[in-house]
C-alpha cells in the first residue's frame, strides 16, 4: 500500500520536527492525561481501564478538521465500549483557550467527543514528542493503560475494531511500528541534508541547485519527492518564468503531478498564503482535462474548494473516489482511510453547489 502511504505523508500530516529518544510505542504503559482543561464532555481522569483514543490536532490543521467528523463516527459507534479523546497541542495565537473553545463550538456536532488543551507542551512532549510523531493528526489506542496502536485517525478503523473485540495483535503492532520508525529515521537523515541545501540556496542558489541535482534516489519515491520539493521551494523564490518552466516541465509523470499538487498545497497555506499561485500551479496539472490519479485530484479538490470552485473541486474528488474504490488493494477500504475522507469531501462540495 505504498501509494496510500504517500497520501499520510503527503497530503494528511503535517510536518513538526521531532528530535527527542522514542519512549513510547505500541506494548509501553500510556502517559498519564495532563491536560490544563476540558472543552468539551466530561473530564477523563485515567486510562487504566478500559478502551480509549487519545487523538491529538490543533486548530491549525487542516487535515485535522477533515478527519474530525469521522472520529466522531467512531465515537457513536463504539459509544460505551471506547472513550475517544482530542487533545488540542501545538497552538498558534495571542488567546489559545478562547480560540479552540471557539473552534469546538463551531464543529458542533461534528466533533461529539470528549476535547481538551494540551497544559504548555505536556502532552505533546509526554505522547507526540516521546513517539517520535511529528506530525498531526496523530491517534493512539490505548487499552487497560497500554498504548495498542499509533497511525493516522483516517486509518483507524481496522486496528480499533480489533482491539474492542479482542483479536487484535499487539505483537505484531509492535514489530510494524518498529520498522517503520526505523524507516522514518532514514527519512529524517535524508532531510537533514536537504534541509542543508535549502539553507544554501540562500546565498548560492546555483549551486544549491546543482547539489540537488547529483543526489541518486533510485526507485525510492518518497525521496524523489523530498528532493523535488526543495528544487520547487528553491525555484519558487526565484523568477516566476522560471519555476512556472519547471512546472510545466514536470506534469508528464502521476509521481510529479502529485509532487506539484502538494506544493500547491503548501504555497497556498501559512506561511506563504499565495493561493493566486497554487490555482495557477494546479491549473497546470490538470491541463489535460483527463486526470486519472486520485491523490492528484485530492490536491486539485482542496485548492479548488480554497477559492470556491465548488464543481470543479467536486469533480475532481469524485474521479478520485472513483479510482479509490475499483483498487482497494491499493488504496484501502473505499469506507475506510483515504476512501472515507474522499467520501466527506464530496458530501461537503455538494452542499456548497
């Protein structure tokens, strides 16, 4: 399911740095609650009995807002049998409190779950940071006060149902989370000296460039994104002719068009804000009119709802849910993940047209 996995890293979180020991993974005791207040339900004092989901987001985030609305599912569903839990972490702002208080009654029912603030960085260091998470939103399942399951909420479904009914495998959790903080730690080296050449480009741009240009990937996409992505961050400071020639030049390939549709993202969001510029990048992408790959019509669907091209943005998630549930070998479940999150942004085009 390497394709899905793209999506997680590449559409759904986003990035924090993350540079402390791991401490917490599946088979470790959960950390204790220590959050400064409850927005909403109930205070949950312990996590020693019984099932829960702390699930962390800020307000922030927008991939956070998408999978709201499903942990809320989750929580009818499982109603008396798990205790899901949003933990507000990693605030922006002068008022905290009166923004994600504010945040919360917006979502109403939409968000029906128990929500609090994190107190300082506790939880984000005591859960996040100690996980070696870097990234929102983030969901842990935790069952008789021992963390069962770490991933992204939107691919929550399978592992929670399996550990209300008993035959989840803790072991084998284990073992899957290990190897892929292994790979993650490969990833993190690799962005260092990516990072080291954006820092570069800086004072020599040229050269900045030409060192992007001799590093050997191979097959390995996800480094072939990393790197394409700091050329476009490079490119993107320099004169406009210039990126919007690389652009153009990278649309031949599905792997590149979703390199340009998440740097659409990106451009479009803070700190840059230039959404003129995103459109004018996805615009490029979906020149052919005949866009097959999913993930790059989730990314046209999110900038064409920015600026309220609502039928485009519809068409553009529905020929992605259409590729989505003829492959979920691919994919994943169509009701599930990536499938689910599709099927919530069609409902929400609809009734904005």
């Amino acid at each position: 399911m390497k394709m899905f996995r793209a999506v997680g890293l590449l559409a759904l979180a986003v990035a924090a740095s993350v540079a402390s020991a791991q401490t917490l993974k599946p088979g470790v005791a959960a950390p204790e609650l220590t959050v400064s207040s409850w927005v909403k339900g109930e205070p949950v004092e312990s996590l020693k009995r019984g099932i829960y989901v702390v699930e962390f987001w800020a307000t922030w985030c927008g991939p956070c807002r998408t999978s709201i609305p499903h942990l809320t599912e989750l929580a009818k569903k499982y109603e008396g049998k798990v205790k899901m839990i949003g933990v507000s972490v990693w605030e922006q702002g002068d008022d905290v409190p009166k923004q994600v208080r504010d945040f919360v009654t917006q979502m109403g029912d939409k968000m029906d779950y128990h929500v609090a603030m994190d107190s300082g960085t506790k939880m984000a260091d005591g859960w996040m940071e100690a996980a070696q998470q870097g990234g929102i939103p983030t969901a842990f399942i935790v069952k008789d006060g021992v963390v069962q399951w770490i991933g992204h909420p939107m691919s929550m479904d399978e592992p929670l149902e399996q550990v209300v009914n008993g035959s989840f495998d803790l072991k084998a959790s284990v073992e899957e989370f290990d190897a892929a903080m292994k790979a993650e730690a490969e990833y993190r080296k690799f962005a260092e000296e990516l990072e080291g050449i954006r820092v570069q480009s800086a004072t020599n741009r040229v050269e900045a460039l030409n060192r992007l240009a001799q590093i050997e990937v191979g097959d390995d996409v996800q480094k072939k994104m990393m790197v394409g992505s700091v050329r476009l961050d490079i490119l993107v400071a320099g004169p406009k002719d210039e990126f919007m020639g690389a652009v153009r030049a990278m649309t031949a390939t599905s792997d590149e068009r979703q390199l340009l549709g998440s740097f659409a993202m990106q451009v479009s969001s803070a700190p840059r804000n230039d959404k003129a510029l995103g459109l004018e990048i996805i615009k490029e992408v979906m020149k052919s009119g005949e866009e097959k790959d999913p993930i790059v019509n989730y990314y046209a669907s999110e900038i064409y709802a920015m600026h309220e091209m609502f039928a485009d943005a519809l068409k553009a998630a529905e020929a992605a849910f259409e590729v989505v549930k003829a492959d979920e070998e691919t994919y994943g479940p169509v009701n599930d993940g990536f499938g689910a999150m599709l099927t919530q942004k069609i409902a929400l085009y609809k009734s904005k047209i």
